[in-house]
C-alpha cells in the first residue's frame, strides 16, 4: 500500500490549538491499495472517506499542488500494514487517525508536527 500523508497550515478544528506550529496545523491521508485511491479526512463533523478519481498518481500530485494550505507531502510505501486497535488515549486528532489508517508504526505522535518529524525517519 502506497499513503501519501499531507500537512496543511490551516485547520479550523480545536484540535488545532495544539499544533504548536504555524505550517502543521493539519493533516490527512491518501491511500491507494492498487486499484483504489481513498481520502480519509478527520474534522469536526466526524472521519470522512471518499475514493479519490483520478487515472494515475501523477494526476493526484498534480492536483494536490493546486492547494495553497498544503506545506509538505511525504509518501511511503507499506509493505505490511501495522494491526492495532484504535484506543485514543487523550482524544481523538488527524495525525492518530492517520497512523492507524496507514498501518505505519512509528509509536505515538502527538500533533501533525511530530507525525511528520517520525515519518522522516521512518523506514
């Protein structure tokens, strides 16, 4: 599987106030398993997914480089999804929703920030 983890500098979620940062206020996941490309988006009204149309990925990054709150996009490749249940243990935030999303295991991550700085490092 193939995730495409994106980072905005805006969010209108309360969430938010514990960024501590100006450009990772935010961030959500695009999957794609091979035949799908899935958007999870997590904010106030609840976890959204919708399938994402477009032919090839080229024509998803093109169309992501249009968004003028997007500030980093990191895409890692996979190979086998972490299994874990999703218990929040201080609520719920977009980077969590991520890492359980993804399967990716980089330990617990507290704002999109941090989630970025351990997917950088991530093998």
């Amino acid at each position: 599987m193939i995730a495409f983890f994106l980072f905005y500098n805006f969010s209108s979620g309360i969430q938010a106030n514990l960024a501590f940062s100006k450009e990772f206020r935010h961030c959500n996941i695009i999957t794609y398993d091979g035949e799908y490309w899935i958007n999870v988006e997590f904010d106030s009204t609840g976890i959204l997914t919708k399938v994402v149309d477009v032919p090839k990925g080229r024509a998803l990054i093109r169309g992501l480089k249009t968004i003028s709150s997007l500030t980093a996009m990191i895409v890692v490749d996979i190979g086998e999804r972490k299994k874990v249940a999703w218990k929040p243990l201080w609520g719920r935030t977009c980077n969590e929703l991520d890492r359980y999303v993804s399967g990716v295991d980089v330990g617990l991550t507290f704002n999109p920030r941090h989630l970025y700085s351990k997917l950088l490092r991530y093998n």
